[in-house]
C-alpha cells in the first residue's frame, strides 16, 4: 500500500521508503562508492556488539534503533552484506536503494506506485475549466462545518452533528500519529489540533538519486531550504488529507474529522516523492510506543518491495534476505508500538487483488532506473510466505474502501481473512453513469503552497479545478483549501479517527492521558462496524467510463458470510454505534 493512497482524486497511493538516517544514500547499489544498509540485530544485542559487528563487515553506524535491534549503516565495502551475513549478531541487511530519476520535481512528488489507480495526470486549469466548476458545498447544515454536505463519507458512518459529534467528539488527551509524507501544521484546519511539540520528522530529502535526478527535489526550494524539513511541513499532500480527516476541528471553516477534538500528531516517515524506507518506519513507531501515542494510521507499504517474500524462486538470496529483514524488522517495531499501548490501524492497498490467494507481483523492487536492476513480475505469489507490510502484518487492523453506494471501491484489495474492516476511501466511478465524478471521492485538507504548485489555484487564490475547493471562515479574514482523493488510504484514516474515539470515550486515565488496549480497540471498532454482506451474485462486475471514452471492466468474487467477508471484513465502520455502548 504505498502510501496506498493518492493524489488526485484519481490517484491513490503513495508508498514509501525508508530514509530516516540523516545522510541519503547517493551511489547505485551494484556500483562503486558510498552505499546505505538497514541492518537488522539479534535481539539482546548490545550497542557496542552491534557497532563491533558493523565496523568488521565494514561499514559504520550512522543511526541506530536500539529498542527494535535495527541500524542505518554507510559503507563503501562492495562486498559489506555478504561480510555482514557472517557476523553472529547480525540477522539481516537491506539496502536503502535510491529511487530512480524523474522527469522534474513536480512529477518527483506526485510519484505513484504500480497498485495505484490510474491516475490521470493533474490537468492544465484550462483542461480542468473544460469539465465543469468545482463542487458546489451546496446549503450549509445547521451547526454543521461550511462543507459539511460534500462529505458524504461522514454521513455514511454517522459522524456528523446530529450523530457521533453529538456523543463524542474525542478528547485532546488522546493522541492519534499519522505515520506519512508530513503534515501540514498550518493548515486553518488542522493548526487547532496539531501538536507540534510531540510531531517529528523521521525522513531527510533526497535531492538526487545515482543517475542525478531529482526524487524529493531540491532542498534549496522553498519552504525547506534544507534537507531536513521542519516536523510540520507535508510537501506532497498525502499527509495532510489523512490527518485532516482523522482530526479537522469543528471550527467554521472547512470539514470536520471523524474526530474533532484528539491530538493530532505528525510522524513523518514517508519522502516527499511518496516512498518509504524501513528505517523511517521502524522509528516512528519505536517513537510513537514511546511517547504514548494512542493511535496511528499507517497508508502506505515498505518499500521496494510490494510482497515480501522469504524463498520465492524469481528472487536471487541477497533479495529474499532483504525481505526477510523487512519483515522481522517492521514486525518488531509493529510489536514494540502495541504492546505500548498503540491501536495500528493499515490502509489494504490499491492493488484490485484478492489478497488471500495466489497473486502476481509485477511492480517490485520499484527501482526500476538504478543501474543494473529493474522490476520484474513474480508470478504465483504464495499468501502463507509472501506478506506486505504493514498492513499484512501481526496486531495491525486493516482497512479496505467503500464508495458512495457502500460498494467496494473498485480499486481495494480484499480477502476473506485479510479485511478486517471497511471505510469509505473514495470510489470516483461509483456513479449512475459510471464515469468519473470527483465529488464520489474523499475531501479534506490541502496543503495550499501545493494546492499552487500543482495549478489548483490561480495568482487571486481561487481554485480553477474540479477536484479541489476552497472555504473561508464567516468574516472571510482565513481561507483554507481542500482537494478530492481516493485510496485506501482514505479509508484507513476514518478507521483511525473511530479508534481514536473509541479510546476518548472508554480510556482509562493514566500519565496525564487517555489509554485504552490496542486488543479492546480493535474489538470494539469491529463489534460496532455495520455489517454488510457480499453483493449478490457474489462475483461483482465493475464497470468504468474512462476519461478518454474506454470502458474498463473488472470482476471481483467476495467471500465470506455477512458477519465477516472478503470486501467487508467485519463491516462498514460506524462512529455514533461505536460510542453509544
């Protein structure tokens, strides 16, 4: 799941990388020069036997992760893995591989991985004027935020001022991270819940990769003018859609989050370009146990690699290896963060695939310009022995996508045992005529120096696109910009924001906060999902009118019974049910 988002509406996902240490990889891995590893430590290491270790395989430590055993390693030794296997507290590397070069900065931040929907190119404002104006909010509801009527997401789980605001809002003493590209701080809807204090920044830009293009973008541009962006910065925008509508307040102006009133953290570990790295991910949620976060919303998967695979013959040993320490690593840091008292909450993925069955893989690793490698397809993808992270992993909920008519979205993974639940994500082709309707996808927050790089505003500030709108408070002094996406990454965050509530309304007091057992979230946020069943026939037929006129079709099969299925999992979630116990 990329940042299994999206960007446009159209777009979905984002996915990431991992580049927490503070110096970026900069030469190919199959070539000469200054390289980068994750390297994965026995448990009970020591800090001085894993430096020990390193320094013989030689490389040396740059950052390291004592808690979960895992270090960020530079080395210029070519053959530094295979010497590295051969060290007794060593139990796997994998290389922070730089993503290949685009063709400018904005495509570097809109990058969107393989399991994403087609996401049809922002268009030119005078491309945009030619399919119509954006979406009208319509009259406002009473006590309701400006845009209200155009979240027909909320209304679909009860979270609006006559149902769940009524109950429970959420509490500033419960704090949700949002693990992604960044978060706009100071976003007029996000800036009231926004702890800034408590947000971090896991990542560093990564300006150029082994052939000199640009991944990130230059670090001199604004706002950064450094490779280290300040904790509430979110260049790419995935971030802040998920954050918003997690927590957007109930504040005049705008939307309103599932849960108004919780804490709204940024953990960064995603780049600006959309991946993320092992490393990134495993410290913020080292962090996140550490410092009492209560919730997290993870839309995106590790990269490079889709499905990792521990013994799939299409990969050579060194990538099996690199799998494998994907996969202890981020299970020891998803482990670390529940036992700490936080609810993991995952996005399922864009990627239409039945996740329970044999599978194909044709976008990994997904750094197809460094020299010497490409992606290649695996075919006959084993469920027991290939697994994607994290939404696949141990004590993590995941989250598939609904549309406006509670359809699965066209685009969301499913499976019978891997849908844990389902929230409305977007579907753009839900509509009478099955062709594509911004408004059937999710708004919330849109950072607005993005908003005006990407031509969604132009020099008075008015929005000259249909998949972005704009509101300002009622004596018009503070505007604020929104845009429409879709993606399980949509989903995953409503499914965040109803845990945050759940912890809000029966958490025990403790440090100064509110706590509530990952395990008794997860059950409660399931018990209280509506329960929808598989359509009938169960084998559904999507069918989308692209843009250029074509006619896409698709079937998936849904499985299961109507307590529990493949395109549900336990239900629709449902704020107002999950409070009213």
């Amino acid at each position: 799941m990329r940042s299994i988002a999206t960007t446009s509406v159209l777009a979905l996902a984002i996915t990431g990388l991992a580049a927490g240490s503070a110096v970026a990889a900069s030469a190919a891995p199959n070539g000469g020069g200054e390289q980068q590893y994750v390297v994965l430590f026995t448990e009970g290491t020591s800090s001085a036997e894993a430096e020990a270790a390193v320094e013989a395989a030689g490389g040396t430590i740059i950052s390291e992760n004592s808690e979960i055993g895992v270090a960020t390693v530079v080395t210029d030794d070519a053959a530094f893995a295979e010497q590295a296997a051969g060290q007794a507290v060593i139990e796997g590397t994998a290389q922070n591989r730089v993503v290949g070069g685009v063709p400018d900065d904005t495509a570097a931040k809109q990058k969107l991985r393989e399991d994403a929907v087609e996401r049809e190119t922002r268009m030119t404002p005078e491309e945009a004027a030619a399919l119509g104006k954006p979406s009208d909010p319509g009259k406002p509801v009473k006590g309701a935020e400006p845009l209200a009527d155009l979240q027909w997401d909320m209304q679909q789980i009860d979270a609006t001022v006559d149902a769940s605001y009524a109950v429970e809002r959420g509490d500033k003493k419960v704090t949700v991270g949002i693990i992604d590209t960044g978060v706009d701080g100071s976003h007029p809807d996000i800036a009231p819940n926004f702890d800034a204090h408590l947000s971090r920044n896991f990542t560093v830009d990564i300006p150029v990769d082994a052939n000199g293009g640009p991944i990130d973008g230059d670090c001199a541009e604004e706002p950064d003018q450094s490779c280290e962006d300040p904790a509430d910065v979110d260049e790419n925008g995935h971030g802040t859609h998920v954050a918003s509508t997690i927590g957007s307040p109930i504040n005049g102006i705008g939307i309103a989050g599932v849960a108004p009133e919780v804490t709204l953290v940024n953990l960064r570990a995603g780049q600006d370009s959309g991946y993320f790295f092992l490393q990134a991910s495993v410290d913020a949620l080292t962090y996140a146990g550490e410092n009492g976060i209560d919730v997290v919303n993870l839309s995106y998967y590790v990269d490079p690699w889709l499905f990792n695979c521990v013994d799939h013959p299409a990969d050579s040993p060194e990538d099996q290896a690199e799998q494998q320490t994907i996969i202890t690593a981020m299970q020891r840091a998803l482990d670390f963060a529940r036992e700490s008292g936080v609810t993991l909450v995952a996005a399922a993925g864009n990627g239409a695939s039945d996740y329970t069955k044999v599978i194909s893989d044709a976008s990994s690793p997904d750094f197809a310009s460094v020299p010497g490698e490409v992606d290649y397809v695996r075919d006959l993808l084993d469920p027991e022995s290939c697994i994607s992270m994290p939404t696949e992993g141990e004590g993590v909920i995941s989250v598939s996508s609904t549309g406006v008519s509670e359809r699965k979205s066209y685009y969301s993974n499913y499976g019978d045992g891997f849908v844990d639940v389902a929230a409305p994500g977007g579907d753009v082709y839900d509509t009478a005529d099955t062709k594509r309707d911004y408004a059937a996808g999710i708004l919330a927050a849109y950072p607005a120096a993005l908003a005006e790089a990407e031509g969604a505003i132009d020099e008075n500030g008015d929005v000259v696109v249909p998949w972005a709108v704009k509101s300002c408070e009622e004596n018009g002094k503070e505007c604020a910009y929104y845009q429409y996406l879709q993606g399980t990454s949509m989903a995953s965050p409503h499914a965040a924001g109803v845990a945050a509530l759940i912890v809000s309304a029966y958490g025990e007091r403790q440090r100064g906060g509110l706590t509530l057992d990952p395990a008794e979230v997860e059950s409660m946020l399931l018990e209280s999902a509506t329960a929808k069943a598989c359509p009938d026939p169960a084998a559904y037929t999507y069918t989308r009118i692209l843009p250029n006129g074509n006619v896409a079709t698709a079937t998936h099969t849904c499985e299961g019974t109507e307590e529990s299925n493949g395109f549900y999992g336990a239900g629709i979630i449902n704020a107002l049910a999950a409070v009213s116990g």
